[in-house]
C-alpha cells in the first residue's frame, strides 16, 4: 500500500469512530454537540491517531485495540486547540481557514466544548476492548495520558509558551515549550501504540526516544512553516507568530540552523526507530521523513 | 463520634491527599500549580468527596481506597468552579468571599487550571491501590466520572442553564440543569463510594436514587439560600442569581414550595437510603440531614 493510501485508511477509520463516540444524545443541549463536533471535524490532519495506529500495528499489535485511545488523543488535541485559540490565550479568529470555535459558537460554549471533549476523552479510553487488552494496560495509558496532557506536559508547555511571550527566552526554555506543548501528547500517542502491540520495555524506551526526537523536530519544521510558509497552504496568517512576538526556533538559532536541527533531529529519530526493533517500521520511517518535508 | 467529627476528619484526610497530589513539581511552571492549588484550597466545603468516603464505610468498606477517586470528583468540581466563574460565563470577581482564580491570576491562566485540574483527576483516579480494588471497579469508576462529569452530565447541564438566561424555562428544563450541572457529580461521587465497597446492584440503585434526590433537594436550598441567605454567610452576592436572570425553583414555583420540595426529596431519599440496606447509615443519614437544614 503506499504511505498515502496507508494514511487515508488511517484517516478514515479514526474519522468513522469519532463520529460515532461524538454522537449526539438527547436530552442534552444540541448546541455542545455541534461544538465538540465542529472542531473535531475541522480538517485535523490526524497526525496523532494515525501515529497510534501505526506503530500499534509497526510492533506486530492489532490497530483495531487502539482506536478508542487513539480517538481520545485526538479529542485532547481539539481541545487544546479551541482553549488555545480563545481570546484569553493566542485570540485567533481562524484555524485551518475555518473560524475558531470561539468566533463560530461563543466564548463560553468554546470553554465548553473544550471542557467536554477532555473530559470525553478519558471516558473513551475506557472503550478499549477488555476482551483482547489487558485492564493494566489501560490503566497505563490513562496513567500517561494523563500526565503527558496536564501540567506536567500540555498544558505546563502552554503556560511556559505564554509566559515566555514578549520576552528574551533561551533555547532550553523554548525546548521545554516544544517538548511539553505538543511534543508530550505525540509522544504518548506513539508511546501508547507499541503499549498496546505488548512491546517490551525496552521497545517502548526506544520508541519514546524515536516520538521525543520527531515531535521536537516536527514543532521546528512548524515553526519554519510560520516563517517561509504559504497563507494558503498552511490556513493563517503567516509571520502570526512573530506578530506576536512568539519564542520560535528561527527567530532563536536562525532560519538555516534550524532547518539543520530538524535534520538532525530526524536522523536522531530513525536511528532511535531502528532501536526499537519493530517488526515492520516502513509506514513509521514513511510518516516521520513525510512530516519533516511536508510545506503546510 | 459526632457527625461534626466525623466531618472533620474526613475533611482532613481529603486536604492531605489534595496537598500530595498536587505538589509543586520542577520544571513545570509554577504558576499552574499556584493557580490549581489557590482554588482547590479556597474553603471548599469536600462535600463530594466526604460523601464518597462515607458512602463507602456505610456499605462496610474501607475509606482509604476510595481517597484517590474522591480528591478527583472534588478536583473536577474545583475545575467547574474555575470555569463557570470566567467572564464569558458567569463573570463572578468573588467566591466563597475570596477572589476568582482569573481575579486572583488572569484569565488565561484560570482556563489552564481548571483545564490542568480536570486532567489531574482522571490521572488520580489511577492511583487507586489495584491491590485492594479490582481493575474492573477503576474501569467502572472512570466511565461513571467521565460520563457524570461531561456533556451528558455536569458540562450538559452548565450549557442547558446559559442557555436558559434572561428565557421564560418550565420547571423540567430546571430540573434538568439541576440535576446535571450540580447532580451529577454528587451523584458519582456517592455511587462510587458504594462501588468501592462492593455494594451489589441492588444496592448501587438505591444509593443512586438516595443521591440523586439528595442532589436535587441541595441544589434547590442553594436557591433558597440565595435569596434568603446573609451575604457574610455564603460568601456571595445575595441574590445575584436573580440578577443574573437566572432561572431558579422559588422564581419558578415560589419561596415556600421549593422549601417543602427540600423536605419532600430528602424524604424520598432517606427511603431510598433505607432500601439500600448499608451496614451502618448513621453518618449519611446526619449528613443529608445537615445539608438540608444548612444556613450557607
């Protein structure tokens, strides 16, 4: 299959199973619903559920355990998104060339929605065949899951990001950024994946370096996109983050330099794949060196 | 022991827990955890989580496994708290006579606390000792919290009562926001000390109709209370629901019905106490009792 028809399988799969765990009930207000599912069905790219999928079935794992885990990182993501783009935080008004949730509801049923789909997400991960997955493995995902999304990871990461804001910051504060603000949900999203193949311990810390080293090189690859990107391609205002005088790779170490550090980083990330042993890792390898060479 | 005792040391028990599971942790920014602690530590009553230790020592258990779970549900009441106070939704500057977390830090900050909070809950469910509780009855717990705690429970409700501002609602719309918004988590919390002990089916339906119209009857003596209430005793503006145009049961069906309404559910739910047949029901009995017969 090529990556492509591999990652629209993907797609389409964690797609069907979020429509279906994002069904409306009534009697519950409509308005939530329509909310939790504008944002989550506004054109994501899916990156971390596939990255789930994939390494779930790169260990030799039967992908289907992972859907519901992998849909709730998906959920976490969304949130994220509709928080981080409310006027209190980065105050955007499009995302993806759509309206924030914010400007297409309202700022209270933005909070909402993002307050609903995290706390749905959870509920979803609890979805996982206890059948074919032991409960000890679900318990470790919630476990991370937890911790990569909350103040030791995302949202410690996006405090650090504000914080950070208008000032002079060094790199190693900026790479806590990185790591922690959207690094920390991919890793655990690929960390997740082999947990759910059974890897062993080992695996997982090599596949914890592979999604560590990835997920730092993909934010630098974004924050090169802000710079040299297309409005068009990428869906908002390119410069927006030195518009808002956002820390970035480039404005820190220079439009090259950094450039160079996702090679490097990249490079990093497969050596460490390669340590991981996986049974087969050619959509992994495909995905990674896909992500680092992507223009939007 | 007294019930004012009996309180006491439960309520000490939930703050020591609280304090270690939201201890400081470097590198992580600081003021996320200020922000999540200078809430959770703002005088809230422990209501839930009290519940959830006596329900559990009623049916015969041992409260020490139920610590984690409670501090969650009191984690995510706190969250709600935060969240329902931002300008955008209630625009409260005070509660409890303290500052709200976005006066105290800022807006953007509040929504990551309450956001932070949230996730720590579901990572301190987790905790629970698998030792001394199966992992179905954490799996069980989990689905119960995620559902009471989201768009088919707490957040449904908090959306179905923005919704009913400035409108003319019937009195189902009313108990429909009543008993999500406030309910629902009263209602888990109870049930899930009855989970944890082990209670049977048979019992974990009673205890569910005891918690339900508990909730009920506590969330209508809010009402009361805040038209009859002294400001210096709960903390709030009184009557700010009315100016807010809030839709409460003594705007709908007058001062003296919604007090003899109290006094109908507690009633009920005092049979329904009785149906479940708990080893030793004093203290919840007394609580339910001092609920309803509270001045804030």
């Amino acid at each position: 299959m090529t990556l492509k028809a591999y990652l629209q399988d993907k797609i389409t799969i964690i797609n069907d199973a979020l429509d279906k765990y994002l069904e409306y009930k009534k009697p519950h207000p409509e308005v939530i619903y329509e909310s939790m599912r504008y944002s989550v069905f506004a054109g994501g790219k899916r990156l971390r559920p596939v990255f789930m999928l994939a390494t779930c079935e790169a260990f030799g794992g039967d992908s289907q355990v992972a859907i519901p885990a992998a849909c709730a990182v998906e959920m976490i993501h969304t949130y994220s998104l509709i928080h981080d783009d409310l006027p209190a935080m980065d105050n955007d008004d499009y995302r993806r060339g759509k309206l924030t949730n914010h400007k297409k509801f309202n700022e209270a049923t933005a909070i909402l929605a993002g307050d609903a789909l995290l706390t749905k997400a959870f509920g979803t991960i609890c979805l996982t065949d206890v059948n074919k997955v032991h409960p000890n493995v679900i318990h470790q995902m919630l476990c991370e899951i937890s911790t990569a999304a909350g103040a030791e990871g995302m949202v410690g990461g996006q405090v650090a990001d504000m914080e950070a804001e208008g000032k002079q910051i060094e790199l190693q504060d900026l790479e806590y950024i990185h790591a922690h603000k959207t690094g920390a949900l991919l890793s655990v999203a690929i960390r997740c994946g082999a947990i759910l193949a059974n890897a062993s311990l080992e695996q997982q810390k090599y596949i914890g370096i592979f999604a560590d080293q990835l997920g730092l090189a993909f934010q630098i690859q974004d924050d090169i996109l802000d710079i040299v990107g297309n409005q068009e391609v990428i869906g908002k205002k390119v410069g927006s983050d030195i518009d808002n005088n956002k820390a970035t790779y480039p404005r820190l170490i220079g439009l090259e330099q950094s450039k160079a550090k996702v090679q490097e980083l990249t490079e990093q990330a497969l050596q460490a794949l390669e340590l991981a042993n996986c049974k087969d890792s050619t959509y992994l390898r495909a995905i990674a060196n896909y992500l680092i060479s992507r223009e939007s």
